[in-house]
C-alpha cells in the first residue's frame, strides 16, 4: 500500500523534493549562510530578486540569448544533418568537423568567442556552436535507422527524391531530433550562464557573477534556482510537443 | 528473340556472394496475363521480383519486355508509412495528377477494397488484413503496366487470403494488365495465374509451365483439370514429378 502510494506518478517527485529541501535545511544548521544558505533564506532571496525585477530583466536576456543561439543550431544543424546523412562525399567533409565541434570544451569557445567576435555576442555564439554539434548527430542517427524497406517502396513508386526526403525521411529523424533538441536545451542554459558569467553584465550568469562578488550565496542559489526552473520547463514543454507531435501514428 | 509484348528471362544469371540464385535462367509469357511464380522458400522468387522492378540488376543475361513500363507493387510486407493515413498513404504514390483527380481515384480504389470509412486513420488502428488490402488499393491506385505481387497473403488466414485473391482477379478482369504473382501456396497460383511457372530450389530454374485457359474468377478449383494440377505442382515441388509435364 505504502509503496504504491510512493509510485503514484505525482507523489513520488513531490516526496523527493520535500526530503531534499530536509535534507538541505539539515545542512544549513551547520554551516555560515555564506556558506550555505537554508532553503529560506534562498527563497527570500529569491523572492526579492523578483520583486525587484532584477529576476525578469536577468532572466530575459538569458533566455532571449538562450533561444538564439538554440534556435540557429536548430536552423543550421538539421539541414547540415540531412545533408551529412544523405550524402556520402558531404559526411566525408563534414563528420571530422562535427566531432571538432563536439570535442572541444565549452571553455575553450568561450575565450575565443572572447578574442573573435567581441564580449557582447559570446553568450549567443557560445550557445550555437556547444549545440550546434547535438543537432546534427541526432539528425544523421535519424537518417541512419530510416526504414530501408520504405525507401524501397517509395523507388519502385518512382517518388520523387524531395517527396522522399519530406515524406518518409523527415518523420523518421522527428524522433531522433527531439532527442538532440532536449540534449541541446539541458547544454544551452549551462553555456549561456556560463558565457554571461565571463563576458556580459546582463543575463542570469552576470547577476552570479555579481553575487559571486558580493558574497550573495543566497543569490547565487537563487539564480541556479531559476536556472533550473527554466531548464524544467522546456524540457517539459519539449516532451509535450514531441507527444503531439508523434502520438498520432506512433 | 522474344517479341515486346512478352515479358522474359533471357538466360539471367545472379548471384549474392558465393550464392548463385539464378543460373541460366529464362522464361517468356504474354504480356496482359498472370504469371504465378511458384517455388519452394528462399528459391529465389523476390529476386525475381526485384529483377523485374530494377531494385537489382542481372550478372549476365537481360530482361525483355520490361522498359519504359511503369511498375507497381505489393510487397510481402505492407511498407505503409504510419504517419500517414490510408488515403495519404495511397496518395503518396500518386504524382502527376490535380488535387481533385487524386482524391477521385483514391476514393474509388477505398471503395472497392471496403476502406473508405477508415480513410482518415493511421495504419496502427488497422487490423493485419485491412493493411494488407490498403497495400493492394496503393498498387492498384498507381498507373501502371505491370503489377509485382510478392507473396502478399503470406500472413493472413484462409478466408482473407481467398477474399484478397478474388480482389486481385476482380481488379484483373476490368482492368487486365500483366500481373507477376510471387506465391507459394498451390491453390492461389491456380486461382489466379494463366501461367505457372514451377520454379525449383536455388539455382532456381522452371519445373514446368503450365497454362491454364480458364479465367480467373471463374475457376472452380475442386473440378478438373484444377485437382490434376494441384497434384502435379505438389508433386513437382516435393521433387516428385516429371519436368516439363504440361
């Protein structure tokens, strides 16, 4: 009985989250609120970053930058993804540069985002090319696990090789491509506050920053608070248009 | 030479690795009928099939008859894309046609196999047998000249598959174009082909061609000659009878 009360669907985290705010609050009392605040103590400061607006106006530009940056990955990814993925000369050229694009730290990008293009659009370009790398992988995985036997079908049907690419290509890789955009928003708010942190003093990683300084640990959390809130909510809001998108026929 | 209203095997050779599938191999039939291929499993019948649609091509040898035709298919498989519905999925292989012409056709080709109701659902809300006959309405909707069938009631249950084989003959009847049907049940092959062609195992080569000039649909399978037939291809198939018998 207790353990399918525990597995209801909506208690279970609920329960989990109540044991975590415990178990923090437990900690608190040991050490200096510099240290570690108590979850009360994040909450007012959260509370009164909102209040004073600091939270939208910080919060604004991060997921403004956030998008961007998402947003033109997902524009040059896919198409760079169907194309890898189509054609053998192209995945050649272009797969070493993927891995490149993959393997090099975020670090790295940044400072030389830094040097290249100017302090104000490092958080935007930091963004694109840390997800740029996620999107066409999961693009050309599509690709790779389309069904061989409908391609089949759609040659000796003599389809046209755009139909192909749109109408039995593009809804296999659907899957396969919301993979690579929730891969790409859980790395796209780590990168834009991390970027923010070093190169802006506007956006959720310049109010760390500031906070940092100022010995705000409270903030600080309260900040990663929202961070996370804001990393929750478009992973959720990403499954739901995958379901939509895909309980239809699947 | 064979003339072109002949669909043949000129002396095909193929082979996948160290296996030769077809060695030596020719037929020839009148274009407009139905040719029945039938063989033991994995005798090389869908390599047949995929000679004939250019999905492979022939090691030495060539295929008459067959340029310039437009071909359709129904695969041992249905290969229905799911995220389409019944009337996008016959759609999908239609081109060349306005909005309103496609529709007409669909429409027609869902009636006549009993979907028209279920025009609008996905392929997942479909039973085995509704799958199978929208595979069928696909190929009949397709303009073409010469229809594959690869063994397409493999799966399905005596009554259906007897169901989908007067389905086939009717579709023949109004419209009588060449049909290459890929079985290996006796009783289908004698429902529905003017020839067939007996086909042994790998290296496949023909047993026997019989010809039968009674149309399809109005066969009666448990009068003669249809029993002496039935006995014969068995015969031949269980490596029994004698070549070349009809």
């Amino acid at each position: 009985m207790k353990n399918s009360f525990l597995k209801s669907k909506h208690i279970a985290p609920l329960f989990s989250l109540v044991l975590f705010l415990a178990v923090w609050q437990f900690i608190s009392g040991f050490y200096n609120p510099v240290i570690v605040p108590s979850p009360i103590e994040t909450w007012h400061s959260f509370f009164s970053l909102a209040v004073s607006g600091l939270l939208w106006e910080q919060g604004r530009q991060t997921i403004i930058r956030g998008f961007a940056g998402f947003g033109l990955a997902v524009l040059a990814g896919t198409p760079l993804g169907f194309l890898i993925g189509l054609n053998q000369t192209a995945a050649s050229l272009f797969q070493p540069l993927v891995v490149v694009l993959q393997v090099t730290p975020l670090i790295s990008w940044l400072l030389l985002a830094m040097i290249w293009i100017g302090f104000s659009r490092v958080p935007l370009f930091v963004v694109f090319i840390t997800t740029l790398p996620l999107i066409i992988i999961n693009t050309i995985q599509g690709i790779k696990s389309v069904d061989l036997q409908l391609l089949q079908m759609a040659g000796v049907f003599r389809v046209d090789k755009l139909r192909i690419i749109r109408e039995v290509y593009f809804p296999q890789v659907i899957p396969y491509l919301f993979a690579g955009l929730a891969a790409a928003l859980g790395t796209t708010w780590r990168a834009v506050a991390m970027a923010e942190l070093l190169s802006v003093n506007q956006g959720v990683g310049a109010g760390m920053a500031v906070a940092r300084t100022n010995l705000e640990t409270a903030a600080l959390f309260a900040w990663t608070i929202f961070l996370i809130i804001l990393g929750l909510l478009t992973d959720r809001l990403l499954s739901y248009l995958s379901r939509q998108k895909l309980n239809q026929w699947k | 030479m064979i003339p072109l209203d002949y669909i043949g095997f000129n002396h095909v050779y193929k082979s996948f690795g160290q296996t030769s599938v077809l060695d030596d191999f020719s037929f020839s039939v009148p274009a407009g009928r139905i040719i029945c291929l039938i063989g033991p499993s994995g005798c090389g019948k869908t390599t047949i099939l995929n000679l004939l649609t250019g999905l492979e091509q022939p090691d030495r040898g060539y295929i008459s008859g067959t340029a310039n035709l437009r071909i359709s298919c129904v695969f041992q498989e249905t290969r229905l894309l799911p995220w389409k519905t019944v009337s996008e999925n016959i759609s999908f292989v239609l081109q060349d046609l306005t909005m309103l012409q496609r529709q007409k056709l669909i429409d027609l080709h869902l009636k006549a196999m009993g979907l028209y109701e279920y025009r609008n659902s996905y392929p997942k809300t479909l039973s085995g047998g509704m799958k199978q006959r929208l595979a069928l309405c696909r190929a009949f909707a397709f303009p073409h000249d010469l229809l594959l069938l690869d063994e397409p009631f493999k799966s399905l249950d005596v009554p259906l598959r007897m169901e989908l084989v007067q389905q086939v003959a009717g579709m023949w009847i109004k419209n009588p174009r060449t049909i290459v049907f890929v079985t290996h049940d006796i009783l289908d092959a004698l429902l529905l082909g003017h020839f067939i062609l007996v086909l042994s195992a790998k290296p496949t080569t023909t047993l026997d061609t019989l010809e039968i000039n009674i149309p399809p649909g109005e066969r009666v399978i448990a009068e003669e000659p249809f029993p002496a037939y039935y006995n014969h291809i068995l015969a031949l198939l269980e490596g029994r009878g004698e070549h070349e018998h009809a």
